[in-house]
C-alpha cells in the first residue's frame, strides 16, 4: 500500500481538518483552504504512482508511559539483504521487564538496514 492508497482510506472531511490544524489554518482561511485540499484529494485519484524499491515503515514505540511514533524510509531491497530476526527479542510480549543492561545488550545484537529519513 502506498501513500495514495492509505489517503483514500481516511475520511476526507477528518483528513483535511486535520491537515488544517496541523498546519495551524486560522479559521478565517479554512473555506477557502479545505476547497484546496479537497481538489489536490480529487487529482491525487488520478495520478498513478511510480515504483521506486523504497518503503516507508511506521513504527510505534513506547516507554513507561511515553508513546511517540516514527516513520523511517528503507530501500526493500536492503531490509531483505540487511535484517537478520532476533528470536530472544521476538519471544519478548509487551509486558515483559528486563534489566537495563539485559535490554542494551539484546539492542546492541540488532543490526536494522539503515534508514534514508
């Protein structure tokens, strides 16, 4: 799935308000602004992507109570060459504790492909 496709997903009148608080629209431009968005959703329809062998991963991560997400671009053919799986840490479930030096041990032994963004 690709970009395009996980915006025709969304409901376009929560996508583009929330387009529109993202980039803090005052409410005064938010007519005109959301006819824009609203156009640039309709051609975005037409327009046929391109392959070009990168993948975009989202990753969420956590810790205590602190959650942030992530987006990291990859080329596939380096995440099939590069990534080795770690069954220590695939047998891990979330509620699992660990010693910090245990935990930076087992993160020291995982080698990812390296990320573009």
């Amino acid at each position: 799935m690709n970009v395009k496709d996980l915006l025709a997903q969304c409901d376009k009148e929560e996508l583009i308000a929330a387009i529109m608080d993202n980039e803090g629209i005052e409410e005064e431009d938010r007519e005109d602004m959301h006819l824009m968005y609203e156009v640039f959703l309709i051609k975005l329809r037409d327009i046929i992507p391109k392959e070009s062998g990168y993948v975009l991963l989202f990753m969420e991560w956590s810790q205590g109570d602190e959650k942030w997400n992530e987006a990291a671009l990859y080329l596939i053919e380096e995440i099939i060459s590069d990534f080795h799986r770690n069954e220590e840490v695939e047998s891990l479930n979330d509620d699992f504790q660990l010693p910090k030096e245990e935990m930076n041990r087992i993160l020291s032994e995982i080698h990812l492909p390296v990320s573009y963004c």
